[in-house]
C-alpha cells in the first residue's frame, strides 16, 4: 500500500478514506464514457448516447455480472450517494445552461401556441397507446398490489416522456437549439416531462395512500413557482445583464449568483415533488436575455458540466439498471407491445402535429424522431417506481430498452428525414413567412 494510503488508513479520517474510493470511481466513469462517447460518434450517434449506454455497461447488466467483486470495489455503497449528489447538480447545471441558450430575442409569434401543441401532440397519443398496452399486460407484468388503471397509467406516463436532456444536447452539439423546430421541440418536450411528473405525483399519491391533496399541492407549486421565477426572479436578475453590458465579462460576483440561482431552483423543485431539472432550466429562462451575455455563460461552464458531472448522471442511473429480466416469449412480446406503443405514439403524433402547423413533411418526421428519444428521464420515472413498488424488474428493464431503442434511433431518423445539406435552412433568421404549407410537398421533398 502507497505511504500516503497508509497514512489515510491509520489516520481513521473517514472523509480521507470517502474521496479515495470516491476518486477511483470518477476516472473510471470518465474514460468508460469518453471511450462510448468516441464509438458513439463513429458510428454517427450523438456522443450522449455512448455515455448513456457506458453508465449501463458500468452496471450489473456487464461489468456487475462478469467482474462482480470488481464493480463493488469501485462503486462501493457508501461511494453511490456522493454520485447521486454529483448527478443532480449536473443534469440541473446542464439543464440551466439549456434555459439560458434559448434565444428569447428570436421568438416567433405563435410559437408558445405551436408548442403547447406539439405538446399536446407528443403525450396525449403515446399516453393512450401506453396506457392500453398497460391494461393488456397488467398481471403479467405488475406488482399483485397495484391495481389495473393505477399500472397502466404509470405505463402511459412513462412513454409519454421525452428525454429533455438528450434532445437538449442533441441540438446542441448540431447547432440547432435556436431554429424553430429545435426551439419548438425543446419547450414542448420541457411541457411532457414536466406534465408526466404531475401524473407520476398522482401516481405516487394514490399508491402510497397520501391522498389527491398532496398531489394537486404539488402541481399548484411548481405551477407558482415557474411563475416566480419567470416574473419576480427575471427582473431581479437584470442588473446581472447590465453590469455584463457595461464591463464586457462576469466577475466573480456574477458568478456566484450565475451558479447559486439553478442549484436553488434545483433544490425548491425538488423539495416540491418534481425533479430538479426543471428548477434549473427554469432559472435558466430567467437569465438575462444578451446575447453575449449567453455566449460568455456556455463558454464558462458548458465544457466541465458536459465533460465531468453529466456522465456521473448517467453512470449512477446504470448502475441501478439491470436487463436481464427479459427473457421467454411472454416477455418478449410483452416488450414488443410496449415498444410499439411508445414509438407509434410520440413519433407520429408529433410529426403530424407539425406538419399541421405547417412544417414540412422533412422538418415534421425530424422533429417527430427527436421528440421520440426517451434517454435516462425514463430511468429517473421507473427508478421511482420500483422504488415504490409500481412496477416489476421486468416492467423496468423494458422501459430501459425502451430508452436506448427511442434515443439510439432518433438521429438516424432525424438524418433520414433532415439530412445535414438541409440544415442551414433551418437558423434561427428563419421568419413566420416561411411557415405557409404547400400542397406539393411530399415525404422526399425540400424543406419548406
């Protein structure tokens, strides 16, 4: 043993013996990812999807199971919740960092109305479908104390999500986040998610006999609290945008708050009863709208956020992943349903959705393949549920295939429908003008 690990062992300090098993975890976690994210991009899916599946390598689906006394090594339980902590305050950073990208400079009229119908578009269908594949396979695939509608709702809330994070990253790392289908797609998926949350807090409620009160309670603050922030917080935070006007930089004043106002809004939105991610894209919606001021704010923080704390997220949702649950013809045609159900329901409710609004037929099935990605915000959902008893370990491990199916397939769908020679016609210049449908545009066609 190296002196200064002697040192440590003698010592009895068990801060000193947490971060020496806390920091093996980490370079492990960081060259598995960067090692996925590399063969993800090589085989032309978005880095995010490699660092998803290299959290679910880390856990007991491969590593677990074939070195099992070396995974407990590096992921030791005591390590576990101090990656739980450093996941949150990731994906609520990223999550921040996403709000204040957003060019609210740039909004197209309208476009909280085509949202809330893209919206409407992406969960109402894939709710149904799931919620019927839900009444079907309910006593082949539910816990014997939870009832038939209480099953198939948590079914149906769980497809309906979109995987935020990712489709937030996804147009990031393709320059999209700001033209109108990708802006649209962002606040319509932030609508899903933050709607499935509600139906989950139903869900919960009802299953663990807290009552309907606790719920409502729940979604009548976030609602309050996404107001707060809109409204109160964006005007406090204005002399933040003024002094960047006047200086050019963000001294470390503007820093602190910079930091302190997402990992707040992350702690009062969990503290409500609705994950964290949403407390810090809101705070992010209340930045300061200069443009520069956006520019300088990613560049600060983007690199270690995406590069350091996202893939701890990813890894402590894999470790909780195990996929071996699914095995015989019953289960696999019970997996089938489900896969069918949620992307039918996302995929074309939504890409019908936006050719109604006008898109076409290219920028509608693009959009639909995104808002079809489902990533880890579904593990987030069914962790929760089998953590309450909602759900079985076989329910669990297909909605986590589930989530790679959706994801690993939205960019080559996305490239199908939109290929990148397309692309530049979607920037954010783009005006309402060119929104009119036309009755000559097919599948095959030019984006309109």
């Amino acid at each position: 043993m190296p002196p200064l690990a002697q040192a440590v062992a003698s010592s009895g300090d068990p801060n000193l013996d947490l971060m020496l098993k806390v920091f093996p975890a980490i370079v492990v976690i960081l060259l598995t990812a960067g090692i996925c994210g590399r063969l993800a991009l090589m085989v032309l899916q978005p880095r995010v999807l490699g660092e998803m599946v290299a959290g679910v390598l880390l856990g007991p689906t491969l590593f677990g199971a074939l070195f099992p006394e070396a995974q407990k090594a590096i992921f030791p339980a005591e390590v576990r919740p101090i990656l739980y902590v450093l996941s949150t305050i990731g994906l609520t950073l990223y999550m921040f960092l996403v709000g204040a990208g957003l060019d609210h400079g740039s909004r197209i009229q309208g476009e909280e109305r085509r949202a809330g119908l893209l919206a409407a578009s992406g969960i109402i269908p894939s709710l149904t479908l799931g919620v019927g594949a839900g009444l079907v396979l309910w006593g082949t695939l539910s816990p014997p104390d939870v009832s038939r509608v209480e099953f198939a709702f948590f079914v149906g809330g769980a497809l309906s999500l979109t995987a935020f994070p990712m489709l937030a990253r996804i147009l990031y790392e393709r320059g999209l986040e700001n033209s109108p289908p990708g802006r649209l797609s962002l606040l319509a998926a932030a609508v899903d998610d933050a709607l499935a949350w509600c139906l989950l807090a139903v869900l919960t409620a009802v299953h663990l006999g807290s009552g309907l009160d606790d719920a409502l309670q729940t979604i009548v603050l976030t609602a309050g609290f996404a107001v707060l922030m809109l409204v109160v917080v964006r005007r406090l935070l204005r002399p933040l945008g003024r002094e960047f006007t006047r200086t050019g930089n963000l001294g470390p004043t503007a820093i602190y708050v910079v930091i302190l106002v997402p990992l707040t809004a992350g702690w009062l939105t969990d503290w409500i009863g609705v994950y964290a991610v949403f407390g810090g894209f809101l705070a992010g919606l209340a930045m300061p709208r200069d443009p520069a001021f956006r520019e300088v704010l990613h560049n600060r923080m983007m690199g270690v956020v995406s590069t350091l704390l996202l893939p701890v997220f990813f890894t402590f949702s894999g470790l909780n992943t195990d996929l071996s649950g699914i095995s015989g013809g019953t289960m696999l045609l019970a997996f089938l349903a489900i896969m069918v159900a949620g992307f039918a329901g996302k995929y074309f409710g939504c890409a019908l959705a936006m050719r109604g609004m006008g898109f076409s037929w290219r920028e509608s099935y693009a959009v639909g393949a995104l808002m079809n990605a489902r990533g880890l915000m579904i593990l987030i959902f069914i962790n929760i549920g089998l953590f309450h008893g909602m759900i079985t370990q076989e329910l669990f491990a297909m909605l986590v295939l589930v989530a790679i199916i959706t994801t690993g397939s939205a960019l080559p769908l996305y490239k199908l429908a939109l290929p990148a020679r397309l692309e530049p016609a979607l920037g954010p210049e783009r005006h309402e003008a060119a929104r009119e449908p036309s009755p000559d545009v097919s599948v095959a066609g030019p984006v309109q």
